[in-house]
C-alpha cells in the first residue's frame, strides 16, 4: 500500500493520472451521450472552432463534426494502446521468462529471435504487416502488438536472470515444486514493478504507433481516428490549420498523461532506482 | 587491428547476414499469407488486370512450383539484388529503391548528427544548471517532445516556418525548375533539409538530452572527478574532459537502436515534406498496393538498420576497449 500512498502524493503523476480517467469516460460514453457521428456531412465544411453553437469545434473538409470525429476518436486509441499492449506482454513475458529461467540454449535461441525484431525497422514492419493483411482493427492491433514486445521480453529474461538463484527460489526447486509453478509464483510476483512501468510507456508507443499508421491511411476505414483526421486534412493545412491542430493536442495529451503516469509508477515502485536517478 | 577484433567484426557479419536471410524468408511467407494468389498480391491493385504481367511474376517467381523450390529461387534472386519489377513504374524494384537511397541517406544522417548534438549539449547544460530554470525547460521540452506523434510535428513545424514564417521551404528537396548547380544547389539543399531532419531527429535529440543529463549528473559524484576537483581543475575543464567523455558511453548504446527508428519515422517526415527518398517511395507503395515494391523498401531498410548496427558495433569497441569482444 506504500505505493499507492507515494503515488497519490506525486502531484504530476496524479495529474496523468486524472487526465487518463476522464478521456477514458469520454472514450466509454462519449459517443453514447453526444449526439453525432463522427462520418455524416452535417454543416457545410470549414466552419472554424467555437464559430458555431452547434458544433463546438467546428467542421472538416467535409462537413464532418470535428468534436464528434474527436470523441470516437479516443475509443480507438485507448482501445487499440491497451489490447496491442496486452498481446505485446503475453508473447513478451513468456518468452522472456523461458530464456532467463532456463538460460543455455533455451535462451541462446529465443534471445536471437527477440533480436530479429528488435532490429527491423519497427514503423516499416508494422506498416507491411496491416497492409498485407488489409487495415482494420484486429492487423493494426496485431502488427502494433508483434512489433512492442522484444522489449518486454528482454526486461522480463533480465529480471528471470537475477532472481532465479535467489534463496527463495533454490527453496522452491528443493521443495520439488514444477518449473511452471516456480516461474508464475515465485519469480513473476517479484518482477511485477518494471513490467507494470514498461507497460503503461508501452500503451503511450502503441497509441502514437496508432495514430501514425491510420495518418498513412492505414487505418480502419469504418473507424474514426485522430491520426486519420490529421492525414485527411494534411492537403488543406494552408487553408484550415486548426483541423491539423486539434487532433495532433488530443494525442499529444493522451500521451503525455499516459508518460507523466509511467514515471510515477516507477518513482513509487523502485523508489531505491529512481531516487538514484533524480540526483 | 588485432585478429580478435577481426573475428569480433567477422562474427558481427555473419550475425548480421543471419537477420537478413530471417527477415527475407518472413517476407517470402508473407506474401503467401496474404489472401488471394500471391502473383496478384504482389503486383498489387496496379498490375493485377494485367494477365502478361501475372505470368511474368509466376515465372520469375517459380509460383507454380513446390514452396521450397519457391523459396530458394526468392532468396537466390535477393541475394543477386533482384527483386522483381515494378508495374506502375516498369523499372527493377532494386534500382528504384537505390535511386531514392541519397535522398534518405542525406535525411536520416542530418537527423543523427542533429540529434546528437543538439540532445548531447541540452542535457550537459540541464546537468550543469541542475535545478535552475533551463534544467526544468530542458526536461519540460523533453517531455513534450516524447509524447507528440512525429508526422503532426513536421506538419506544425511546416505551417508554422514555412506557410506562416516564409522562412524555410517545405516541400521536396530542391526548389523545382531552378536548376541550380555547384554552390547554390547545396545551399538548396540544404536549405530544404533543415525543417525534415529537425524534426525526424527531435524524438531522439529529447532521449539524448535525458540520457546525458542523468548520465552526467551519475559522474559527477564519481571520485576521480572529485579528485580532478581537488586538484584545482577548472569546472569547465572537468564538465568536459572528464564528466562528459565518461557519461558519453551510455549515449553511444542508443545510436544503434535509434537507426531503425529514423528509418522508420523517415516515412512519416518523407510524406509530409514531398521528401523523394525510400520513406516516400513506401508510401508511394502503399497508395499504389505494390506489395512487391513494399517488401523490397522494407527489407532494404532493415539492411540499413543491420549495417548501422554493425558499424556501431565496430565504433564502439575502438572508442571503449574494455569492452568484451568475444560477446
């Protein structure tokens, strides 16, 4: 409990913190409560922000709701950050686990697999990936999911390494208990703290990696996204910065939040670490 | 150079060449994993009416054959660098993509050395000033920078000193119909290079400063730097001489990882400036479903990556010798 007291007593990260809830209110209710879809011509296009009652931030370039594109807009970044996320860390972790408990050749063979995908260029492969298996949801959580998780599984293999000679775990092998329960009940519990830090920066990546993929047109042609808003109005930047602007701030916010939260976590989980750090 | 160091470089090689050929056999599955003939994949939306242009890749490809003979006749053409034609632009895949290499060479590598430099000084002087006002701007900026998506910041960046400003160009990589030669085309050139490589390089500038200010700040409390202070050495002096080549190693490391995020991000900043290198081309492939000139992109960029790893590897055991060759 000492590290949900340290965290709400950091004033930054308790400030990521807030700033998540609510895009994730608006994220889960946003489109029950606002009346809008984000697609249907409603106005004629350009209108500025605040220059019409109606439609707060105004229309695109082709009178499509700006305020409306923006709240469904963040279902599909939070939604693809954390499921990406999750995928990421059920390869990472086993893989990892498997290659720091074991270590000799288990190790030798997945670490040089990890280091294939750590080297590919990681934007160009999740790029070939959704385009290959044609862009919806589903390819660009999948390829975002396939090119995050070497780092999980290094981490992971790092703190297997550490801790598989400790005395609790040699007590674990005396007492005849199986490599799977060792490996998900001693080591695992106690190499939580860097894995929850590495995952809340992980769903900040994956939302950028989101947002950069459907700016490409890759993404989901039936969903609504911030990056596919800024992409639509690159070609009328001149003429209507502001529908460029407001969706790059959205994203920017989310990601900040989700970073500032990061570093509270890690500040409150390996205070000895981060403390060493700051000085 | 000793024969160890040959062998280290040796190994590197042949670790190197390993990641290409894993890289080339996923691109070869791939293509079949994808639903539909995989003729028709390759050649994409463009070629795929053109029944000549389909048995053409059919049998350059061997496609009517076993999938192991498949697979070698892929990997014996890549290493040939022959990596079919492209329908849109009837030119071999190999050469177009080596035609718009200078382009992202030029790019990337004005992007690393601006990072370096730029995120090296912020953070010696954040570590300097530790706990003043430019410390806290250093680290703010930074911050900010981690979290904006790097295609809006070209595009802000864009509208802000080009449209509004009418500082700097932001369109391509030479002004159209100028004909420019000798002195004045570099100066073009460069002119149009300052916006993409600034901000293609501004995510690792922000990791740099961060790194060096951390860094420094670790070696400051170290004890021959406490020494060197005893002795009388000047601050400055003992910031650069010792401090600063000390907490330089661990900035080092990250050069080789920060290859592939330039290749990567190349595609973003090629779009939004009109940049023609292999970014754009990528693009290009994407708009075009040329899925064939998609890999190619793809799997030449990864080669860049390999190499620059390699080169970095190579760097590094000259510049810190103890450093564990046999690894």
């Amino acid at each position: 409990m000492n590290v949900i007291r340290a965290l709400t007593q950091n004033k930054v990260a308790m400030f990521g913190f807030a700033v998540l809830l609510l895009l994730s209110l608006i994220a889960i209710f946003g489109p029950m409560l606002y009346d809008g879809s984000p697609w249907k011509m409603v106005q004629r296009p350009f209108i500025p922000p605040f220059a019409n009652d109606r439609f707060l931030l105004g229309t695109d370039t082709l009178g499509r709701d700006v305020l409306a594109g923006l709240i469904y807009g963040a279902r599909i970044s939070l939604l693809v950050g954390l499921v990406s996320t999750v995928i990421a860390l059920l390869i990472g972790i086993p893989l990892g686990a498997y290659a720091g408990y074991f270590g000799g050749w288990v190790d030798e063979i997945l670490m040089r697999f990890t280091e294939v995908f750590q080297t590919v260029p990681s934007f160009a492969l999740a790029i070939v990936l959704v385009a290959i298996f044609e862009p919806s949801v589903y390819s660009i959580t999948g390829a975002i999911a396939i090119v995050s998780w070497p780092p999980v599984a290094r981490l992971v293999r790092g703190e297997f390494l550490a801790l598989r000679n400790q005395e609790y775990v040699l007590a674990a092998k005396l007492n005849g208990q199986s490599h799977r329960n060792i490996i998900l009940k001693e080591i695992l519990p106690n190499s939580l703290s860097p894995i929850i830090v590495l995952a809340s920066l992980m769903v900040a990546t994956a939302i950028l990696l989101e947002s950069s993929l459907s700016f490409l047109g890759l993404g989901d042609p039936e969903i609504m996204s911030w990056g596919y808003m800024i992409g639509a109005a690159k070609t009328v930047i001149r003429q209507a910065w502001w529908l460029s602007f407001i969706p790059g701030v959205a994203i920017a916010v989310t990601v900040l939040a989700l970073n500032l939260l990061g570093e509270g976590l890690n500040e409150a989980l390996n205070p000895k670490l981060s403390g060493k750090r700051e000085h | 150079m000793s024969i160890q160091t040959l062998m280290y470089i040796g190994g590197r090689l042949i670790k190197g060449a390993i990641v290409l050929l894993v890289i080339a056999v996923f691109n070869f599955f791939l293509i079949r994993a994808a639903p539909g003939d995989p003729a028709k994949v390759m050649a994409g939306e463009a070629g795929a009416t053109d029944e000549l242009f389909l048995q053409q890749l059919r049998e350059q490809f061997g496609l009517d054959q076993p999938l192991y003979y498949q697979l070698w006749v892929y990997i014996s053409n890549l290493v040939q660098f022959d990596m079919g034609i492209t329908y849109r632009q009837q030119m071999p895949v190999f050469d177009l993509i080596m035609d718009r290499m200078p382009a992202t060479l030029l790019l990337t590598g004005a992007a690393f050395l601006m990072s370096l430099l730029i995120g090296v000084l912020a953070g010696v002087v954040a570590a300097q000033k530790h706990k003043q006002w430019a410390d806290s701007f250093i680290t703010v900026a930074a911050l900010i920078f981690y979290a904006t998506p790097l295609f809006w910041l070209a595009m802000m960046a864009a509208l802000f000193f080009s449209v509004y400003l009418n500082w700097l160009p932001s369109f391509g990589m030479e002004t159209v119909g100028a004909n420019l030669t000798g002195f004045d085309r570099f100066v073009d050139i460069m002119t149009h290079l300052i916006l993409p490589a600034t901000t293609l390089g501004l995510f690792f500038t922000a990791v740099y400063a961060r790194m060096t200010r951390t860094s420094m700040i670790e070696t400051t409390r170290m004890d021959f730097v406490k020494t060197a202070i005893a002795k009388g050495m000047t601050p400055n002096r003992v910031t650069y001489r010792h401090v600063l080549r000390n907490a330089l190693l661990p900035v080092v490391t990250l050069a080789g990882l920060q290859a592939g995020q330039l290749i990567g991000g190349a595609v973003l900043t090629e779009t939004v400036f009109a940049w023609p290198g292999i970014g754009r081309l990528m693009f290009e492939a994407l708009f075009q479903r040329d899925y064939n000139l998609l890999l190619g992109v793809f799997f030449i960029s990864s080669a860049m990556v390999v190499l620059f790893n390699l080169i970095t590897d190579v760097i590094y055991c000259v510049v810190d010798p103890r450093i564990e060759l046999s690894k």
